[in-house]
C-alpha cells in the first residue's frame, strides 16, 4: 500500500536505494561518453541525442525526438475525412522530429553531476515552409545513474493538429514487457478513459492493447524477459507506448488530442496554431535484472517470460509491428 505522503515517497525511497558511483566523462566535440561502473551513456551534442547501455546491452536507443503526433487509428482518420476534408493539414508526418539545427550548446561537468542543454529546431518538412518546433532540451546525468530529462519547446508558424505533444525516446527491439503504476489497461485520452482504473497493470510488447497514452502514470518499468530495462518516474504522467519497427517508442506527452469517435469531432483537439508551448520532464533509472531496488519490487513484479501477449489476429489495422 501507498502511504498518505503518495507516489512522490515511493519514488524517492527508490532512488534513494540506488548506489552512487564516480563518473567518468570523455567529452569529444559531437560525443560525450558518460561511464558510471557498467552504465555508459552517450550523448551526441550535434543531435540532441541519447544513447544508454548496461554491460553494453542497449537500454535507449534512440531519441530525444520532439513529438508531434501519433501512430493513426481508424477513428483519427474518420475524424479527419468527415470534418477536415477540405485539407491535407490535418497530421503532422512524420511525427517524431529530429533537430534540423542545434545551437546554444552548454555543457557542465563536475565529479557527481553531468549536464547538457541545447536549443534545437525542429521543421515540418517542405511541404510546410517555416513551420517549425523550436526550444531547449536538457539532460543531467547524476551520480546514482538516474537520467533527468525536461523539454520547453515553442511552436512556431504551425498549423494541422497535434494528435500528441512532447518527445520521444526510442527503445531497443529486446525490450518487450511493460508494467506501469497509473490508469489503464487501455489507452486513455481526456474523452476516452472511463474503462481505465488507476492501478498496476502489465502489457507485453504485441498485445492488442498495448499502443497508446496512458494516464496519470506514476511509475513505468520497462524491460526485457529477465529485468533488464529502464523505469520511468514521472507525476501523474501522461506516458505514451507504442510499436514502431519492432521497438518500442517510449513518449512524455505535454498536449493529446482526444480520441472522440468515427462521428464526432475530438472534444479536446489541439489546434497546432494555438499552441505557445509544450513543456515536461521526467527520469529515468536504469534497471539491471539483480540490482533492482527493493521498494521498485514491492510495486512492479518480476517479469514473467511465459506471458503472452493477447493478440487473436493475424493482423490490426491499428497496431504497427
């Protein structure tokens, strides 16, 4: 049980359980090499980019990307066809950006702490001149391993909508097991989460259900067959899984559009040419199979190599592998 003090307890009795160790830092003019014991992270300062690995098996993969969207459904493409036919500036595709142009780079190194921020510029495409996120991200490396990411990003010029806003990281395809503290097990969005309770819920990478947001996420873990992975603490977060060539796609959204239905416009859609700002933040613990921290076991089980994914077709429209 949760005491009275809530989630924000529990995640600082989880970190507090973690080892400190010295850093070693190899800072190159694109990398820097960030080495505590068995952890290595990489961060590659042209590219707004992150990179984790443990005993050099890959933990994060790829990302931060800004985001802008999210994979479509059924009911995304209804909405659009039946309202916003008039126009092919309903999505934003492709949804997760890289940075076009980095600049304002700032890099801190002490002995327990390491730091990196960038503004980085993000464009549409050539299809849409000047449209463009721009804005700040930033990184911190502390001295127990824990990755503390925040984001401030502008929207300038744009237009469409943003089915989803904020960043993305992408996952190694080994990482199939997702458990979280928060509502599910459906997705949820601000029209649709009434079949959602807030609770522990356990989802493998394949099932019918697993692509989509999820609210008021509190904690995440997300692993391999043996434990070996990543948990994300956020605060009533907004976390986004879905598949995308196999890996997994691990989100912080700021702004969701609704989900609605094939006959209704969204109640809560977000108009990109209103947008002033997508904002957010969250960390990340890198999780090795042995080492988990005690408190993180009382919450998130062991993950079972024998659960299968529910998936009783051969294929849905909705679901990308």
């Amino acid at each position: 049980m949760v005491g009275d003090q809530g989630y924000s307890a529990v995640r600082d009795k989880i970190t507090d359980e973690l080892n400190s160790s010295s850093l070693s830092v190899d800072a190159k003019r694109v990398k820097t090499r960030v080495n505590l014991g068995n952890l290595n992270y990489v961060v590659d300062k042209d590219k707004l980019s992150i990179n984790l690995s443990d005993n050099n098996e890959a933990l994060i993969s790829g990302g931060i990307y800004a985001r802008t969207g999210r994979t479509v459904n059924m009911v995304d493409i209804s909405v659009r066809d039946r309202y916003f036919a008039e126009t092919d500036d309903y999505f934003w595709v492709p949804f997760l950006l890289e940075p076009s142009v980095v600049r304002n780079k700032n890099e801190i190194i002490s002995e327990k702490n390491y730091e990196f921020s960038a503004d980085g510029v993000y464009e549409r495409g050539k299809r849409f001149p000047g449209q463009k996120l721009e804005g700040t991200v930033k990184y911190k490396i502390d001295e127990k391993g824990i990755l503390t990411l925040s984001y401030d990003i502008q929207a300038v010029n744009t237009s469409g909508i943003f089915l989803e806003a904020g960043v993305s990281l992408k996952l190694p395809e080994n990482l199939t097991d997702v458990q979280w503290v928060g509502d599910g097990p459906y997705h949820g969005y601000p029209d649709k989460y009434k079949l959602n309770n807030f609770g522990f819920h356990y989802l493998k990478k394949g099932d019918i259900n697993f692509n989509g947001n999820r609210r008021n996420v509190e904690l995440a873990v997300i692993t391999d067959s043996e434990g070996n992975g990543i948990a994300v603490l956020g605060d009533r977060s907004d976390i986004s899984f879905e598949v995308k060539d196999k890996s997994i796609i691990l989100s912080h959204n700021a702004l969701l559009t609704g989900l609605s239905n094939k006959k209704t416009i969204p109640l809560y859609l977000v108009d990109a040419k209103n947008v002033t700002e997508i904002k957010g933040g969250f960390r990340i613990i890198p999780l090795s199979k042995d080492t988990w921290p005690s408190k993180l076991r009382e919450l998130i089980s062991v993950p079972d190599p024998d659960l299968k994914p529910f998936m009783p077709y051969y294929h849905c429209y909705d679901y990308s592998r």
